[in-house]
C-alpha cells in the first residue's frame, strides 16, 4: 500500500536561503520550484536517491506553512509516502479512525495526488500519502 519515502517536506522562510545548503553543499539536484496555491506553498524540489526533499515557503500568512513556522520555527514539516492507490491508503486510515485532512484527495506538487493525515492521530506526525502522475497514468 505504502511503497516507499517519496519526500520528506522541510518548512523554510525562504527557499532562496535554505537552498544552497542542499544544492551547493550536498550536491543535490534541484529539479524545479512551483507553487502549490491550494496549499499557499511555494515549493523547492531536490532529488536526494529515489525521494525529494521538498522545501516549503509559505506564500501567505493563511498557508499552514505559515502557522507551523509561528508556531514552532524552521524544521521539518511533513512525511509523505508514496502509494501507488491513493483511495486505499485514505480508506485503511479512515478504517484505523484517523483523521483526513481532505474530503479527497488534492492537486501537490509535481502531478501528485496528495491527502494528510491529522498529526494528532499520528503520534505528531504530519502524514501525507501523494501518488504520482506515472501511477495515476498505469490505472487508465
Ligand atoms: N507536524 C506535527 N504536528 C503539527 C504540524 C506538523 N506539520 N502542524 C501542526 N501540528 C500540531 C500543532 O503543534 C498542534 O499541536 P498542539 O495542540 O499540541 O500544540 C496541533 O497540530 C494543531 O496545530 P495548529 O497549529 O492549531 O494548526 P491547525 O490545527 O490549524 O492545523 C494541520 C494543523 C496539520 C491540520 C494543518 O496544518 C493542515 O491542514 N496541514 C495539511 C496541509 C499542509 O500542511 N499543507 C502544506 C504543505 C503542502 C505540500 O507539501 O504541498
């Protein structure tokens, strides 16, 4: 169901600053920045092996990026696990009585469906399921 680590996400002031580290020190390969309006995100991808490290910079004070960095500064934000059928990882969530933070699943970043799970059901972590476009594509 769940198939691997497909990025950890890292809230940041600003992708600008917190870019080099990654890129210039450790090399990783910056494969493009978006913005995720439905989720107030601007977001920096870097491939690090088989998975992204997805820097996030809230672009408004109503993005939950923005909250999180109030409330608890720069660090990371989110866990997401690759699946390769979304639906089925919501309802075994659902089933386990956790709670989803989307009546269904939504457009992230690079062509992914994405779903949270509530970090209060989660031992405080913010669990996100995302599958990619390549899965989405075998279903058809
Ligand atoms: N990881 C772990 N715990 C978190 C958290 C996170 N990222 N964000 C919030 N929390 C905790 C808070 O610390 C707080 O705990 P306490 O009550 O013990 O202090 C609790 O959850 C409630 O937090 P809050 O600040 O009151 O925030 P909200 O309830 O308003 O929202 C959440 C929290 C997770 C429901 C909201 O941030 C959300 O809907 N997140 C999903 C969407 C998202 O994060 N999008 C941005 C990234 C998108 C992308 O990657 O594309």
């Amino acid at each position: 169901m769940l198939t691997k680590i497909d990025h950890v996400g890292i809230a940041v002031e600003s992708i600008e600053d917190a870019l080099p580290l990654y890129r210039d020190v450790f090399g990783l390969e910056h494969e493009h920045t978006e913005t995720v309006a439905s989720q107030g995100v601007r977001v920096a991808c870097l491939s690090i092996g088989e998975s992204l490290i997805e820097l996030l910079e809230p672009v408004d004070d109503e993005s939950p990026v923005a909250g999180f960095l109030e409330k608890r500064g720069e660090g990371i934000h989110h866990l997401a696990a690759g699946c390769d059928d979304i639906e089925q990882a919501r309802e075994a969530a659902e089933k386990a009585g956790l709670r989803l933070l989307s009546d269904e699943p939504l457009d992230g970043a690079g062509d992914k469906l994405i779903s949270f799970v509530h970090p209060k059901d989660t031992g405080g972590v913010l669990l996100e399921f995302c599958q990619r476009a390549d899965e989405r594509a075998r279903e058809d």
